[in-house]
C-alpha cells in the first residue's frame, strides 16, 4: 500500500480510496503513516496539496456512492477493450478502481459493471500486481487526458 500512496501522490491524484472486497488480504491502514508518505510524496513531487485519503470502504459502498457524474475507469484483466482517448476527454471528475492481488471475484466484478459510468478496460495482456496496475492506470490517464 505504501507504494501506491506514495505513487499515486506523485502522479498527481486528488484522492485515495482503500477499499476492501472479497479478496482483500491487508484490511487496515495506518492512516497516520499513510498521510505521512502522502505528505513526503507531495513535497519530492513539488505539488501544493496532498491527495485527501479517505476512509477504508467495501467495495460495494464505493460503488454505491459513487458520484452519479463521476466516471468510474476500472481496470479489468478480463476486459479486451482499450482505452479511448474520447472515454477520459471531458470535465466529468475520474475514478480509477484497481483490483485487489487475485483480482474481484465474479459477483463484484458484475456489481461494478452494473454501474452506468463504468468504463472497462484492458492494462495489458500480462496481469500486473495491484502497484503497478495502479501506476500504470494512472499515467495512461494522465498521458491520454493530456494528448
């Protein structure tokens, strides 16, 4: 987890969301390390403002409370679809969901694409620990946004 907040941090995201599904292992979070890694990863990164971490939630709150206009990009290893610059080209607010080590079970994976901004798509054809999946999803949207 350290990595992905300090990752993410330099790469810009406003927020941090751990979320517990099935397939979890790591179920609690040291908020006060983990604000410290976020505030020494905003500084290295000459950033103004840290990401906000939020609290921890199941995965079927997160999709349950998600903003209605938000669109959710979920990075699916099951998915064939690559991402489309016309997906990330809008003012709606971004949300990246990476899955736990094993992945989201069958259920929650059907749970998440039931949700109408759910937006599909592959990473790669090799499955990437949940760091670098969260790295790699990341800069893809930050690079296509960019274009």
């Amino acid at each position: 987890m350290e990595i992905i907040l300090q990752k993410a941090t330099e790469l810009g995201v406003a927020k941090i969301t751990p979320i517990i599904s099935e397939r979890t292992e790591v179920k609690e979070l040291n908020l006060e390390r983990a604000n410290k890694i976020v505030i020494e990863a905003t500084e290295q990164s000459n950033q103004l403002s840290p990401p906000e971490i939020l609290k921890i939630t199941k995965l079927k709150d997160f999709i349950n409370n998600l903003n209605k206009t938000s669109k959710l990009f979920f990075a699916d290893v099951n998915s064939k679809e690559r991402l489309k610059k016309e997906d990330i080209k809008d003012d709606h607010s971004k949300t990246i969901l990476i899955g736990p080590e094993g992945d989201f079970t069958p259920n929650e994976r059907k749970m998440i694409l039931e949700n109408n901004n759910t937006i599909s798509f592959s990473l790669s054809k090799n499955i990437l620990r949940t760091e670098t999946a969260t790295i790699s999803a990341i800069s893809l949207l930050n690079y296509s946004y960019d274009l």
